[in-house]
C-alpha cells in the first residue's frame, strides 16, 4: 500500500522561474511519475526539516536517505516487495502501536522500542511517517527507512 498525501498536503511551490530541487525533471526517471505524484510533496517536507536536525543527519545522508526513498518506492509502485536479505538489514521495532507523526500534518508513524539504532543506540522512538506498508509480511517503508514489525503493543 503507497500512502497518498492528503488535501490539507498543500505546500507553495518555488519561485517562480527557479526549479524546484527536490523534483527531478520531467521524463528522466522512468516510472516517476506515478509515484511522484503522492511522496513528492512529503519529501519537499522532509527537506525542509534541515535545518532543525543537521545536529542528528548530515546533508549527505539526508540526501542518500531520500534517494533511497524514490528508488524504493519506485520498485513498490511497479510490484517489488522488499527481500529477506533487504528486511534483515531493517531496523527491528518492537512494542509498537500506530501513533502520528508529531507535527501539524499528524501522518501515520510507529511508535516503539527498537535496538541498535545507528545513531541513537537502544530505545524508544517515533518513527518518521510511513509510506508504504505490507503488515501481512511484517514490514513498512517510513520516510527514513524500513522497519520489520517485531510483536505489537495490543494496549497502545
């Protein structure tokens, strides 16, 4: 399941006449459009958080997180579903429930407990939104990465 933004995902667009760089230009990425169209304005979201977290994601790894993101939702949108090897080198969550995402648009996220984070060790986190999900296979695509679902908080 890909996630589509909602109407209230209304963000102004660049200047008029300066190209907007979080859009590749039409027609040079196959199968693009279709997908574009929904996780285009959350990643225009997602790039405007920079300046809050470059303490926690450097701009290269904000970069290759993004364009690991297109890629991997490009393949979702065309049939692919992530492998065993993909979902072994996924982040585990644990005691999750569904919650919002803590901003104003208040998207899907997890909220859990996941070990050996790369950054931030063992704990308690929020993933970012998700925007795609297989809950049958155990496993969701948020902004930042997979997850597999370990066992669920059936109280949260």
């Amino acid at each position: 399941m890909i996630l589509r933004p909602s109407s209230t995902d209304k963000l102004p667009g660049p200047a008029a006449g300066v190209p907007d760089p979080d859009v590749p230009p039409a027609g040079k990425i196959d199968g693009l459009a279709a997908v574009s169209e929904a996780i285009m304005p959350k990643l225009r979201r997602f790039s405007m958080w920079r300046p809050t977290v470059t303490a926690a994601i450097d701009d290269i790894d904000l970069e290759a997180r993004r364009a690991s993101l297109i890629a991997d939702l490009e393949r979702l949108a065309d049939g692919w579903q992530p492998t065993a090897v993909d979902l072994a080198q996924a982040l585990r969550i644990e005691k999750w429930p569904f919650t919002t995402y803590p901003d104003e648009r208040a998207e899907l996220a997890l909220q859990g407990w996941v070990a050996d984070r790369p950054r931030l060790g063992t704990g308690p986190v929020t993933t970012s939104p998700i925007v795609a999900a297989d809950l049958a296979a155990s496993w969701v695509r948020t902004h930042g990465r997979f997850y597999v679902l370990g066992e669920r908080d059936e109280d949260g």
